[in-house]
C-alpha cells in the first residue's frame, strides 16, 4: 500500500489541503469553539513539513511519531493534542516498518481512533471527530472484508468519515469546548470531524 516515500509524499497532501480550507474549518468552528481550529490546524501543519525533508529515509513509524509530536508542540487547543495523539498512537504501531499493507494501514487507524477515544474521554455521538473516525474505519474494515482493494476502502472510509461530520450537526455535544453552548450547537458541523475527514479523503485521493 505504501512506502515510507509515499507517507512523506501524503503527509505534504494533508497539509496543502488544510491550507486550502483553513478559513472555512475556522467559520465551523466559531459558532460552537474558539474559533481557530484552522488556523490552528494550518499552522501545525506548516510545522510538520517544516520536519518533512529531515525524515526522509526513516521508517514510517518515526515519521508519524514525529507529525504527532510537532501538532502537539504547534496547534492550540483540543486539536493538538488530539491529532497529536492519533498520529503518536499511528506511529507507535507502525515502529521499525518502511512498508505499510491495508491490513496495517486499518491497524494504525485503530490505535489512532483509540489515542482519540482515550485522549479526549470521548465516545461517537458527542459531535467529536470520532463521529468521523469510527463509522470511517468501521466501512473500511466491512469493505475489506468483502474483498475490495485498497482504493475502494479508502474510498468508502472517507464517505463514511464525511457522512459522519455531517452527522454532527444533529448531534449535541457534550465534550470539549462546543459542550458549553448546548442545544446551540445544533445544526452546526464539527470542525473537528470535519478536518479529519478532510485528511482521510486526502489518502483515498492518493490511490484513486
């Protein structure tokens, strides 16, 4: 499925696409949080591939221990140490492998979906980017299983990650700083969720 090149190569993709929707992942986020998520995100981004020409050659589990410690150090917030734990968590699964298969990629996403979970006392249906995270590798997982290749389950992840964000709007939450405005919160989408499913279509575009 990948090489640690490729990691490299997806890695610039994320941070590109962040860039790119930077203003609009701030406006979700100012109804409901502190209205920063993307800037936020943009600039821990701009940190991590800052480092990227310094991993070259290094396994994949350096290289996402790496991201994950650099979004920590930079992004403000929830998001840091969120996206900071998912990729640590990623990159502590992935130690020492310079080759990643499918069934490794969904391994990964399970210890970064359970770095979340843990990180952020949260479960699905509190309007968290786990709203996007678990129906996401719950479909890529059910479309392994019925035999598709990689591209048609990162496909079918990233439609379900999106379908999740969109789920959010229905849902109040009752973690982080959205859980202050309560019932106000209806009807606007989680720019957390919405960013991870804005990361995770990034990698299904890269084998589409």
């Amino acid at each position: 499925m990948a090489d640690s090149k490729k990691i490299l190569e997806m890695i610039r993709q994320m941070a590109q696409v962040i860039e790119e929707h930077k203003d609009e992942l701030t406006q979700l986020d100012q109804p409901i949080g502190d209205s920063d998520h993307g800037i936020n995100m943009a600039r821990g981004f701009q940190a991590v591939e800052q480092k990227l020409p310094g991993l070259e050659g290094k396994d994949i589990g350096t290289i996402l221990k790496t991201v994950g410690m650099t979004l920590v150090s930079t992004v403000g917030g929830a998001s840091g140490p969120l996206y900071g734990t998912a990729f640590m968590k990623a990159g502590m699964e992935a130690a020492g492998l310079t080759q990643l298969d499918l069934e490794g990629f969904l391994k990964l996403m399970d210890a970064a979906e359970a770095g979340v979970a843990q990180r952020g006392k949260a479960a699905e249906g509190e309007a968290t980017m786990l709203d996007a995270m678990i129906p996401s590798l719950n479909a890529m997982k059910k479309a392994k299983e019925a035999g598709e290749g990689t591209a048609q389950v990162l496909q079918a992840g990233a439609a379900a990650a999106w379908a999740g964000a969109e789920h959010t709007k229905d849902l109040i939450a009752t973690k982080g700083r959205a859980s202050y405005v309560g019932e106000r919160g209806l009807g606007h989408q989680d720019p957390g969720a919405t960013s991870y499913s804005y990361l995770l279509e990034t990698i299904a575009k890269a084998y589409s």
